[in-house]
C-alpha cells in the first residue's frame, strides 16, 4: 500500500538537487558574491566561443533531426469503423455515426538519434539580462568539479520516459504544441512501448487538442467514455472543451 | 560584498534550494541549466533588498517564475537538445540503490500524477502539497482569494489520493 505522505517525500528528494550540486552550487555562489580582484578580460571573448559552441550543436543536431522521419499522429476519417479499442493500444475509435476518427500512431521507423557524446554546458548568458550576462558567463564557463557519471541503472529508461513526457508536458502548458509535437515524436521514436504510454496517450490527446486536429474532441470524448475513471478528466475536458 | 556580509545568505540558501530547484524543475528548465538558473535565483535574492523576513519561501517562488520564464524564453533553440539529454543529475557517492529505486518510482508516479492536473490545480497543489507553503501566502502569489486556493487544494488532494489508490489497481496505467 503506498502511502501519499511517504510518495511526495520520496518525490521531495528525487527532483531536487543532490547534495553534492547544492555543495557545488553553494560554492559557485560563494565565489560570485565574493569580491572580484580583477575583472577578467576574457570573459566576452570565453562567452562567445561558449555560444559558437551551442549554435555549433544546435545545427549538427538539426541536421541529425531534420534527416529523420518522424512518427506522426494521424487523425484521419474512414469508413469501416471498429469497436472502440483500449487506449494502451494507442487508438481510440470514435463516433459511431458512420464516420470514424482514429488516434493512431504509426510504428516508428527511425532509430532515436544518438545522444551527443559529450553533454556542454550551454551559457545562460544569452537567458538572462544584460547586466547579469557577465556574471553568468563567468560561472557558466568555469569549470566545476563534476561527479563521475553513475553507472547504468535499472530504472533510468522510466525516468527517461517520465523526462522527456515532462519536457511535453511543459511546452504544452507554456502553449509552445510545435515544440510539444517534437518531443512527443520523440518519446514515440524512443519509447515503443514505455511504462508510460497511457500517460502519453493523455498528453497526444491534448496536444490534438491544442492543435485543433479534426476530430480530436470526438477522440477526446471516445477516451473519457473508455476512461471514466482516469484522473486526467478535468484536463482533457478543459483542453478540448468537452463541457 | 562578500557573503559573510549577509550571515543569512546560507540558512536561506540551505532551506530554500530544494523548493527552487524544484519549482524550475517542474517550470520547464531543463536539468542542464537547473543549475545556472538555482543560482540566479540567489544571486537576486542576494541583491534585492525587499527580501520579506516572513514568507520567504513563497518570495523565492516569485523570484523562481520570473528566472524560470526568462530562461525558458531564451531556451527554444535547446529543446532539440533536452530530448537528447538522458543524464538526470548523478546520484550521491553512497546513495543506496533501493533508496535511489524507490526516488526514481516515485519521481516518475508524482510526475505522471501532476501531468494529469490543471494548470490551475497543479499549480495550488505543487506549492503547498510538495512544497509547504501557506494557503495564505500562496493565495498572495498567485493574486487568488483563499478560498479558492483552499477549494483548489481540497480538490487536488482527493484526485492525488484517487491516484495513490489505484496505484495497486490494474487501472491505474490509465493516468
């Protein structure tokens, strides 16, 4: 039996910093308050080869993306309808009035492009004011002492899945659906059949939504029927405008 | 001004930089710029000198929204990149892998959880659910009468427990 207090605290510890990135970023604060000697001369110059650098990834990765078909949520009518069908399926049938609007996603035919060998830190230069670019290309292109990398552990493809369904999540909540479609193409590409695919059966479904693809309140509604009980009803309800 | 002028600036620090790395966190931050943007936080924290001395942690969570929309606005061309970027930050040196499995369970089912929420719901239940805030001084936060923020969290706490129910229950793959 799972107990809600002992899941949130758990949750508390999970997604905030390790010990070890507080100590380190304590430190980093430290020096940054601390009085500078000098202002060191290097800092424009470091802070552009730091952005050369990310604009550098940006374009090898767009090429890498640009260069792979994309799994695509097809929503298209037909008209030999099918019984409804359980969303871990990944379709959901829709009215039955002759016409039918299936949620399907097509079997992903790319391999998920290669995680890049090294992980750069970008600068937040080019996120923040003016007046903190400074400071923030200094701590952003001095380097810290990291952890060696972990081993492999067993459950990190579940927190990949839950990562990058978080990544969607958040572009969807921030109104971004382009970006949200990316991500979600992705997590498809990924995760064939992921621990989490009901969860991301939810987020196409609003992103559907958002995107104002036919037939998505239909599909939408379809879902709820099949789903009574799931606890995203407000949501969906509220993203498709079923009320 | 170094940080010994401000004897605070560590306890503050200390108690806070679990809630602000979270509220980026779930904010849309990606963990390659969790750091940066934890220490921007400080960093205005540092400067400002309307720090409140009551209600501090709900101050920071202000400070939280604007860095985290600054660093999102600035952030669209890394989006590619996040979906690329599996490294979650490392586990402590002596972390025991049972505790770590059962983090990383519960990462993934508060996640899923939150995602089924509204915004308007999540929102309420995040800051004092997870993060302990005061109905009161989230109200002030978020410009909402208390009782919608206690209506709110009424509601979020018996869909969170729904969940939790089912988390046994066959149906609970369903979301």
């Amino acid at each position: 039996m799972v107990d809600p207090e002992q899941l949130l605290a758990s949750y508390r510890q999970a997604a905030g910093p390790s010990r070890a990135v507080e100590a380190r970023m304590l430190a980093s604060l430290r020096a940054e308050l601390a009085p500078l000697p000098a202002q060191p001369a290097a800092n424009a110059s470091t802070g552009a080869s730091g952005l050369g650098v990310a604009l550098k990834l940006v374009t090898l990765l767009a090429i890498v993306v640009v260069g792979a078909s994309a799994a695509k949520l097809v929503l298209s009518r037909a008209p030999d309808a099918s019984d409804a069908s359980d969303a871990s399926d990944a379709s959901v049938a829709a009215p039955s009035e002759g016409s039918r609007v299936e949620l399907a996603v097509e079997s992903p035919q790319v391999e998920p492009a290669s995680p890049s060998p090294s992980k750069p830190k970008p600068t937040s230069a080019s996120t923040l004011a003016p007046r903190e670019a400074a400071a923030a290309t200094r701590r952003s292109s001095s380097p810290r002492p990291r952890a060696p990398a972990p081993p492999e552990l067993a459950e990190a493809p579940l927190a990949d899945e839950a990562k990058l369904l978080r990544a969607v999540d958040s572009a969807l909540r921030r109104g971004a659906p382009a970006q949200a479609r990316e991500l979600l193409d992705e997590y498809q590409r990924s995760f064939v059949a992921g621990s989490l695919a009901d969860q991301a059966m939810v987020l196409e479904l609003l992103l559907a939504c958002a995107e104002e693809a036919q037939g998505a309140n239909e599909v939408a509604a379809r879902y709820l029927d099949a789903h009574p009980q799931t606890s995203a009803r407000a949501r969906i309800e509220d993203t498709c405008e079923l009320l | 001004m170094s940080v010994g002028d401000h004897p605070d600036f560590d306890r503050v620090y200390r108690a806070h930089v679990g809630l602000v790395w979270r509220c980026l966190r779930r904010a849309g931050v990606p963990d390659s710029m969790l750091e940066d943007a934890t220490q921007e936080v400080f960093l205005v924290h540092h400067r400002r000198s309307d720090v409140p001395t009551q209600s501090v942690a709900a101050w920071l969570v202000g400070i939280t929204r604007k860095v985290a929309s600054n660093v999102r606005r600035g952030e669209q061309r890394f989006l590619r990149r996040i979906a690329s970027q599996r490294a979650e930050p490392g586990p402590e040196q002596n972390d025991d892998p049972e505790d770590r499995l059962r983090r990383s369970q519960a990462l993934t089912l508060v996640e899923a959880f939150l995602i089924t929420l509204t915004p308007a719901l999540r929102e309420v239940f995040e800051l004092i659910e997870i993060e302990g805030l005061k109905q009161r001084e989230v109200a002030e936060l978020l410009g909402l009468s208390i009782n919608t923020v206690g209506s709110r969290l009424r509601v979020g706490r018996v869909q969170f427990e729904d969940y939790v129910r089912r988390l046994d229950a066959p149906e609970v793959a369903h979301g």
